[in-house]
C-alpha cells in the first residue's frame, strides 16, 4: 500500500476576515450614548422602530433632539379615573369618596416626555 495525499476539494481561502463587532457597528462602542450623525445628502430609506410607552419610564431615542434617554414621567387623572368616580357617585356615596380613583395610581394615565429638551413623547392610558 502506498500512501496517497488527500485529495484537494477546490477550497478556496477568503480574500480578507470578516470585520470585527467594533468595525461592524461603525466604531462605537456598545456602552457608548447614541449620538446623531451627520446627514448625508444622497437617497436613503428612515427607519423608524416605535418603542411602547408603558407605565414606567422607557429608554428611548428621543425624536426631536436625538439623545438617548430614559423618559420622564407625569401622572395623570384619565378616563378611568372619571368613570369609576361617577360610577361611585351614582352608588351614593357623595362625601368625597367618588375622588378615590383620582388618587389611585392604577387609574391615572401615565405622560411621558424627554427629559433633555422636554418634547412629549406620548401616554400610556389605563
């Protein structure tokens, strides 16, 4: 018996490596604030992802000045809130007690805004 080499199947090295997470993502680091860009003047697709508002403060890129920021948060008395009132007012209880649920925190609307340059961003009703 003699021995043989293996026979070669045609593999073919890449040109080059991929690039690196780093080079990937432009050079930014992962921990590193978003920060706006220059636009550039030639055709180009917007993508806009729509982040949920919820009951609690939402990490977000804010539209109207760029930062990335953890939204600031009001509560309000919504709907809810003056339904259940008049509901308890119709039950007759008139001492005050149909204003509960305008100070109950699962009843209130929750209004959200950038903290950075104070555009409102939205609200989460209840």
């Amino acid at each position: 018996m003699s021995k043989q080499d293996p026979p070669s199947y045609g593999f073919v090295p890449p040109p080059q490596a991929p690039p690196s997470y780093f080079q990937a993502v432009n050079g930014v680091n992962a921990a590193a604030p978003l920060t706006p860009q220059q636009p550039i003047l030639t055709a180009q697709h917007i993508v806009t992802t729509i982040v949920p508002l919820g009951p609690h403060s939402t990490h977000t890129v804010c539209p109207s000045c760029g930062s990335e920021i953890n939204t600031k948060t009001t509560t309000q008395p919504g709907l809810m809130a003056y339904i259940s009132g008049f509901i308890i007012a119709l039950c007759g209880c008139w001492l005050g007690c149909c204003l509960i649920p305008c100070c109950i925190d699962e009843c209130m609307d929750v209004h959200h805004k950038c903290p950075a340059c104070g555009t409102y961003l939205g609200r989460h009703r209840r």
